[in-house]
C-alpha cells in the first residue's frame, strides 16, 4: 500500500473542462510539471489512487488539461475537483536534478547534526524567503535551518536521514 511518505504533492485538480472529462491540473512548481509520468496518484479518503494519463495538453507553464482513463464525462470529471495530485518520491527525485530548487523532497525525512546527534523530522518547506528554510521539529521545538547544500553531508534516502554540519549556535536561535 503506498503511503504518504512515498509520494510528494506535486500539484492539484482544478475544474472540468470540456464535456469529454478534462480536468485541469494546476502543478506546484514548474519542475514537477517538466516530469514526463504515465500516471498521477489522486488522494481519495486518504488512500492514494493511481490514474492514468490518456492525453495531456498544456495551457500554461504551471496548468494543464488532462484526460484520465476512467474519467469520460463532465459530471465525472467535478467529482475530482480540488483533489490533491501526488508522484512517487523516486519518480520526483529521479526525474529532478537540481537539488537547490527540490528541497520539498526531504519532507518526512530526520536530521542530524555532526555534533547535536537527531535535530527532529523536517515537516516544511518554506520557500516564502530568498533563503530556503527546513522547518525541523521535535518534540520540544521548531527549528528553521537553511537548506543548503553547505551544510549537508549526507542524504540516505534508505533510512530518510539527512545529515548535516550546522553551525554552532544555529539550533539555538
């Protein structure tokens, strides 16, 4: 069964267009909609479903009208509305080579520091700064540490370990 540390969210269904059953699919970043997939995971009830790809067309760098087999008709297509759209972490890492702009990936991974041991788990991204932040929590606290290749040492995709060497004082602040 896929869970949801196997996926990562790499966009959402809009609105039906058309009669024939196309749905647009609004992407998260233009990255994720560079990646080539035969199928889409749509969360259901909290289950993650697959659909696949019969035709796809672009109307923007970000938006797309997408046909999914199953999926004939406009009365069809509402019941997907606002539906999260999900691709497997290894199909996203795999498929993006820069890291600096895919730090989403690592949520759900630990991190650890050379010296302080298990920081927390990263829970977010926040991407709203020029510098781009993993919000680490642990049982006690929330810590922003930038993502920065200058401080990662490690990636361990196995175990979802990420570790790293962080400058004195940074957890602290």
């Amino acid at each position: 069964m896929i869970t949801e540390n196997d996926v990562l969210q790499i966009g959402s269904l809009l609105k039906p267009h058309g009669i024939k059953g196309e749905i647009v699919l609004l992407f998260e970043k233009e990255t994720y909609a560079d990646i080539d997939s035969p199928f889409y995971f749509f969360e259901i009830d909290g289950i993650f479903v697959p659909f696949f790809v019969e035709e796809m067309r672009f109307h923007t760098d970000i938006s797309a009208y997408v046909k999914f087999e199953g999926i004939d008709n406009q009365t069809v297509a509402a019941r997907y509305s606002n539906t999260s759209v999900f691709l497997p972490r290894n199909v996203v890492h795999s498929a993006t080579m820069d890291i600096a702009n895919n730090f989403d990936f690592f949520v759900g991974y630990t991190v650890h520091d050379k010296k302080m041991g298990e920081i927390g788990k990263i829970t977010f991204v926040d991407h709203s700064t020029i510098n781009v932040l993993f919000v680490v929590t642990d049982s006690a606290a929330e810590h922003l540490i930038p993502a920065t290749e200058d401080f990662i040492t490690e990636i361990d995709d196995n175990q979802k370990i990420i570790r790293m060497e962080l400058p004195e004082g940074l957890i602290n602040l």
